[in-house]
C-alpha cells in the first residue's frame, strides 16, 4: 500500500523547485485565485487540492527525495 506523503513535505519541495510562473500554473490549473494558491503554498492556508496540483508538476524536475 502507497504512503500518502505529508502535506508539509509536498509544499516544501514545490518551494526548494518553483520556478517564476509556477505559482500562475497551480492556479489556472485548479481555478482558485493566484492570492489563495499563494497563500496555501506559504503554510497559510490549507488546501490539498493546490498542493497535490503544486507537487505534481514540478515533482520530475529534481530528485525530491534528497529532501527527505
């Protein structure tokens, strides 16, 4: 069985890997507005949606797991 990764672990590893216009992409791509994705991805707010979307995009640039 797969092990849900931490909310915390996710929005770290969006921020160790974002590049400038990231932030417009997660939120185009889940319909919230840019302040809210902003938001959720500083800890501010709590949203899975946004951090599954964040995650998932820009989990193949980099080796994530030396994060860990």
């Amino acid at each position: 069985m797969k092990q849900k990764l931490p909310t915390a672990f996710k929005i770290v590893a969006f921020r160790g890997v974002m590049k400038a216009g990231d932030l417009e992409k997660v939120a185009t791509k889940t319909g919230y507005s840019y302040d809210m994705v902003s938001k959720t991805l500083r800890g501010l707010r709590n949203n899975d949606k946004i951090v599954d979307t964040a995650y998932q995009m820009v989990k193949s640039r980099t080796n994530i797991l030396t994060f860990a």
